[in-house]
C-alpha cells in the first residue's frame, strides 16, 4: 500500500488520499512507526519483506521466490534442484512489454506450461509446473554449482529489449546453465506464439503470454518454525504462492480461500471469514492483500485508492466486527510499490499496532507521513514481530 505523494490525488499518497475509517481506528488507538523490511543487500522483493515482517532474519533465510512458490504448489525439491518462478509474459518485437501475459487466465496458461512441457522439459534436468494466471514455475534438476542464475524481475523490465536483460553468467561454472536458461526463453517464443490460446487471446483483443521469463531462482531454505521461533501456532491466509510458501516452511497453518486471486476481485470478505474462523484454533493469522501491489505496478492511482478502501471496509471492517474477544491487530504494506516507480522499493514502511496492553502515541491517521510522529519510531525487520507479540519493552 505504501507509496509517494500522487500529483493527480493532491500531492497526497493512496493511503492519505483513501477512505479507510478501521486503519485509521487502529492507529488512532494503538501505537505507530515505520519498519524497514528489506536488508541491505537484497533486492526489495515481498519474499524478504514478509519474512522480515514475521520475525525472520531474511539476509539468512531468503534463498529465492522459486523455492517458496514451488512449496505451496508441493513441487518436490532435492537439495540440489533450483526453482524458478517462470512468468509468462508479453514480447512484441524484441521487447518485455507485459510481465503478466495481460493476466492471462489459469485455465489459458495450464494449456502453454502443457504445450511447453511437451516440447521443452528434459528428463532429469528441466521441468514445468502449471501454477495461476501468469505465476508458473521453472526447476533446474541437479544443479551443483553454488553461485545461483539471477534473472531480472519481469516487472522490473516492462519496455527493455529482450537481448539487454536475458541472464549473463558471471563465471565459467554457470556458463552452461545460462545457455540453457536463455535457450529455454528464447525456443519458448516458437511453442508459444501461434498456440491456439494466445491466437484466441488476439482475436479477443487480449495480449498473448508467448514467451516465458524465469526469475527468482533459489534452493529449498531451511528455517526454523513460527511455533519454536515464538511458541505461537500461527495461520496464513493469501492467494499469492510466495506467501503461502513462507507459511509452508514456517510451519504455519495455509488456509485456502475461495474467490482469492491476488487482484482488485479478490474474496476481501472470504479472507476476513477464515481469519476469524482460523483465530477459534490458532494463536495468530497473517492475512495478505496482493492487490494494492498489483495495482502500484499497474500504475494505477486510482484502482490503488480502490482496494485500499475495499481492503479497509470488507476485509479489516469485517474482521473486527467479527472478533469475539480481545485481540492484538496490526495493519501494514511489506514494502512501497510507488505509483511513480510502478516497482517495489525498499523504503521503510508505515505500521500500526492495536493492543489492551499498548498505549496510544497521538497519531491519528495509518499512512506513511503519519507514521513518522509515530511512538515506535523507525524500527528493523525483525523487531516488529517481537513489539507485535509483546516480547520486548517498548524503547
């Protein structure tokens, strides 16, 4: 949700600029600061983000997306095996000029990652794995070299050539995992471009997700769980695979919820009932609401404003009236995707945490500038979980 002062909306951010009466309650009632999420050395990606915000060292345990993506799809991963997040994506005329294939369906992409499995898999060194809209999945079997292949993010490439950002190798050990990456994007194009799906796509004025673009690359991680971290028993609630994947190796209970697609239409009100049917069981749940993201990489200030107030009203509204006892309750982004940007960056982020036991700093609005005058002041990744669970004096 975080973001930069929008010429369109007043110099205001999406969060100033929204309608948001249960943030601004909790605010209000509870105590605010800003949180940096992202370590220096990492790029400011939600993996690194989210396992800052629940309490993980994320320069020792993020290993890559590919890896907790591929774990809550129960894509099985030897120690030596890489897994990529493969997106499908838009190229016309050399250029990157959609990182989501126009949202393709899953139903359209189940069909490509099938066609691509056919012609492109290898027996025990390359495979596909179908996961949603345009998230699917690449694993490299039985790689032993240490230095992993970085790939630049899709959503940070929208209008590059193609040839500028395929994968270079940095040493003569990954020269021929790079062949293959680059291979594999460039020979995807030729199963992709006149496949029946993206010609129908065409024909309905839609782009044609017809050629892939790996990322995010990465071995399994090993992490201790929530539970011996904190001795809390916790749940997770998303429609993002990242997430879900953090809860998996977190040992956190993934709840699945119907009608959850990680965009503006997503279930805000199916989300809230699991929570507070997950709450009747467990210690702690973590909802998250790709949506603002999605809407920050769009560069869509007003859908931005949308799903905040829609986040706000039939999410978080919801959840409250539904609580049956005394809770704690935070509200937070895990970083900024400024509409400006239309990526993430890795600036602090605004958040604010409701308690009986926490008293009120005086600030009286959730949002970026707000937060500065907040009583925690500016605070680091892992110490959030540690205010939120109660477990260290506040400074």
């Amino acid at each position: 949700m975080a973001d930069y002062p929008v010429p369109e909306l007043g110099n205001k951010t999406p969060l100033q600029a929204a309608n948001k009466p249960n943030m601004d309650m909790i605010a209000a009632k509870g105590r605010n600061g800003l949180l940096r999420t992202v370590p220096e050395g990492l790029n400011p990606g939600s993996g690194p983000a989210i396992l800052s915000v629940l309490g993980y060292d994320a320069a020792r345990f993020y290993t890559g997306r590919g890896p907790f993506e591929a774990a809550a799809r129960n894509i099985p991963l030897d120690k030596n095996d890489v897994a990529y997040r493969c997106n499908l994506i838009t190229e016309k005329d050399g250029i990157l000029t959609d990182y989501s294939a126009d949202h393709i369906t899953s139903s359209e992409a189940a069909e490509l990652i099938n066609a691509l499995k056919t012609k492109l898999e290898k027996p025990s060194e390359v495979e596909f794995f179908a996961g949603l809209s345009y998230r699917h999945f690449l694993i490299i079997r039985n790689y032993l070299p240490k230095e992993i292949i970085e790939c630049t993010p899709p959503h940070d490439a929208r209008g590059e050539e193609i040839v500028k950002i395929l994968p270079r190798a940095d040493s003569e050990e990954t020269k021929s995992t790079v062949e293959l990456l680059k291979g594999l994007i460039l020979e995807s194009k030729k199963v992709l471009e006149r496949h029946p799906v993206n010609v129908a796509r065409r024909k309905a004025g839609r782009e044609p997700g017809n050629m892939i673009w790996p990322w995010g690359g990465g071995r399994t991680p090993v992490m201790p769980t929530y539970e011996e971290r904190y001795g809390v028993d916790a749940a997770v609630i998303s429609a993002v695979d990242l997430v879900k994947g953090i809860g998996v190796y977190a040992g956190m209970k993934v709840i699945d919820v119907p009608g959850a697609t990680g965009l503006y239409d997503t279930n805000y009100e199916g989300k809230a009932d699991a929570a507070l049917e997950a709450l009747e069981e467990c210690d702690m749940v973590f909802v998250h609401v790709e949506a603002p993201d999605e809407a920050g990489h769009s560069r869509d200030y007003r859908l931005k404003v949308k799903t905040i107030e829609d986040l706000d009203k039939r999410l978080l509204g919801h959840l409250l009236d539904g609580l049956k006892e005394d809770c704690a309750v935070a509200v937070l982004p895990d970083h900024p995707t400024p509409i400006k940007v239309g990526t993430h960056t890795r600036d602090p982020v605004p958040f604010a945490i409701y308690s009986q036991s926490i008293e009120a700093d005086g600030v009286r609005q959730f949002d970026e500038m707000s937060a500065k005058k907040g009583g925690f002041g500016l605070i680091e990744g892992e110490e959030f979980m540690l205010r939120f669970l109660g477990k260290t004096s506040e400074k």
